[in-house]
C-alpha cells in the first residue's frame, strides 16, 4: 500500500462493502462549507427563536452535507450533557418532490411527527372535539390537527431547531399568492413555538425571499456558493479538497487525481457534491474489478455527461447573477430614501466649503499707513 494514503480502516482486513462504505462516508470539511456552516451556527446562537433562514446554492455543492452536520452536532451536544431522554434540541426532515405538482401538508406534518416519535399519528384531534372521536387520516381536513399536535411537540419536547432539507419543493403550488401562503404558514409555527427553522434548497429559494415587508423581518438568507476556478484562493482550496479524497480512496495503489484536477472541475462546476458522488462511483467500480487505483479511464466513465452538467451550469449560472442582482440592490435602496441624492449633495457642499492647502481665506487688507500701536 503507498504510505501517502491515510486510512481510518485496515484494508487487510476489510471487506469489499466495508471499504466502499468507508469511502461513501467520507466528507471533506472543505472552507466554503466550514465558513457556511459557521455563520449558520453563529446565526442560530444569537437568534431569539421565531426566525427562518434559508441556506441556497447550486444544486450538488454540498448542502445535504452542511444538514447532516449540523444536525449531528447539535444531537451529540445534547446528548453529552445527559439531560432527560424525552427531549429532542434538533429535528430534521428531507421534504419530498410532491407526486401530483403540489406540496402536501398534512403529509409534510406526518412525516415530521414520525422524526418526533410522535405516537397515535392518525388519531389527532382538535382539543374541541369530543375525546372518542377523530378524523381519519385521509380526510384533508385533519391536517389543523396534525399541526397542533406538531407545535404541542415543538414546545414540550424543547426543539429549538427544524431543519428541511429539499426546501424548493415547498415552492410546488399554483400561484405566487400560494407561494406566500407556504412561507407564512412556516413563519406561524416558528412564531407560536419560538423554534428556528433553517430551510435548505437550490437557488428557487430566492423565490421566497421578500415575498411581503413581515416575511422579510422574520427571515435570513444565506448562500452556499460552489467553488469558482477564477479566484486562487478558491481554486487551490478545490485542488486540496481532491487531494483530501485521494488520500482515502481505500485501494492498494495511489491514485493521481490531483493531476486531472480541471477535468473534475469541469464536469462538477466546482460543487464538492458532485465532485464526490462521482468519485463514490468511482471507487465502487473498482474495487468491484479488484483494480488497484482510479485511473483516468475510470473518471471519464462515470463522469457527468457535459450535455447534463452544461444544464446544471446554466441555472447555477443564472442564480449565481441573481445573486449579485441582488447584492446591486443597494444602490436602488438608497435611491429610493433618497440617500444617493443627499450624499451627492453633501460632497458638492464640502467641496465648495474646502479650501487649497497653502491659499489664504479671502480678507479686506488693510488700506494706508499703519501706524505704530494701530
């Protein structure tokens, strides 16, 4: 075995599956995803519950990773200070693609008490209903039901964090106005509960931003950007994000990547989620023929086809412009409060009230003799 690779597993040892699942587990705490990750932690630590923050990128860039992470740490926290059992700090849920086009809540609202250990899931009912009777759970109208019991579980069990990951699909409804109704919906259960909920998705998250002045108030954005090739610092952090999975590829030989690093920055476009499911096939491929390494042969095997990653790079690229479109939003802000034009004004005011350095203030000289003691 070459001594440059660093393995958690004895190779000698192990089995097939168990070197390809030690590889798929593998995660690279890679600078954009730590920067991310520390900003949504701050954000949520100085928070005083009741807020939405909403965490978009390009699809494949890392965001499901930044979830299980953030999740996993927060649960071993909790669970290192031993206190009681029946409590639950954080709670996560993948929001599914809706089958018929639109999102479904009382679906949504089951499968988030499943995650809660929720028990009688079918058998909610509003406290004015008479306690023999409930609503079966295929009736649309159970889903009040289902929300009260969510937020009564919110609150009793402690949840202070709600994270959904997939969050676009909230955006599968018929109209902008329904659009709104989502995010207030969320707003009111983060409000009532006083719970954070952090929403994950692709750049249709922008979709949600700003939707009325109140949403706004209640809500944070943050972006997870992919790695761009036109900033050193950036594209050497990729560099060493390839040479980081290199070192783990559980095979008996090293393999090169780091050499046809801008072949795996073409067919990934910079996103450490794509760069890593692709090497995932990689290393199962080969250690399937009993290969000794991955060679460039086998990247371009299970590389992207470009016709897909082109489609991937055109909506990255477009969310990318809405970013700074939104970022150039500030001139038009002061515009509108009239800032631009009193900052103007203000420069033209000092300039006329400056003067030449070594140029006297005009005065009326003195006319005549001056006579001694005048």
């Amino acid at each position: 075995m070459n001594n440059s690779n660093t393995f958690l597993i004895d190779l000698n040892d192990a089995s097939i599956e168990e070197k390809k699942k030690y590889f798929i587990e593998r995660t690279a705490n890679h600078p954009l995803l730590s920067k991310t990750y520390l900003e949504i932690r701050e954000k949520i630590r100085e928070s005083a519950g009741g807020k939405i923050y909403l965490v978009y990128g390009p699809t494949g860039v890392g965001k499901s990773t930044l979830y299980n992470k953030l999740k996993n740490t927060v649960t071993k926290s909790h669970q290192m200070t031993n206190v009681h059992s029946s409590l639950i700090p954080i709670v996560g849920l993948e929001l599914p693609a809706p089958d018929n086009g639109k999102f479904n809540w009382k679906d949504f609202y089951r499968r988030i008490l499943r995650e809660m250990n929720e028990p009688l899931i079918d058998k909610k009912i509003k406290k004015d209903h008479h306690p023999k009777k409930f609503i079966p759970n295929y009736l649309p109208s159970t889903a009040p039901e289902l929300r009260e019991s969510l937020e009564n579980s919110i609150i009793y069990r402690e949840t202070k964090i709600i994270l959904l990951d997939e969050a676009q699909h909230l955006l599968k409804v018929a109209s902008g106005k329904n659009i709104q109704d989502q995010m207030d919906a969320l707003k009111s259960i983060a409000n009532l509960t006083g719970a954070i909920i952090v929403m994950f998705g692709t750049y249709e998250l922008m979709d949600f931003f700003d939707l009325n002045g109140q949403l706004g108030r209640r809500t944070e954005e943050i972006h997870f950007p992919r790695y761009n090739i036109n900033v050193k610092e950036e594209a050497d952090a990729f560099i060493n994000v390839i040479a980081t999975f290199q070192t783990h590829i559980p095979l008996k030989n090293n393999s090169d990547l780091s050499s046809h690093w801008e072949f795996l920055y073409e067919r990934s476009i910079g996103c450490i989620g794509i760069l890593k499911e692709w090497l995932d096939n990689c290393v199962k491929e080969a250690l399937n023929n009993n290969e000794n390494s991955i060679t460039i042969k086998l990247l371009e095997k299970h590389a992207p086809t470009p016709k897909k990653v082109l489609k991937i790079a055109n909506e990255v690229l477009d969310g990318e412009k809405n970013v700074k479109d939104m970022e150039n939003q500030r001139s038009l802000l002061r515009d509108k409060l009239g800032l631009n034009k009193l900052s103007k004004v203000s420069a033209e005011s000092s300039k006329k009230k400056g003067k030449d350095v070594g140029k006297r203030n005009p005065t009326r000289d003195i006319v005549g003799i001056v006579e001694d003691g005048a």
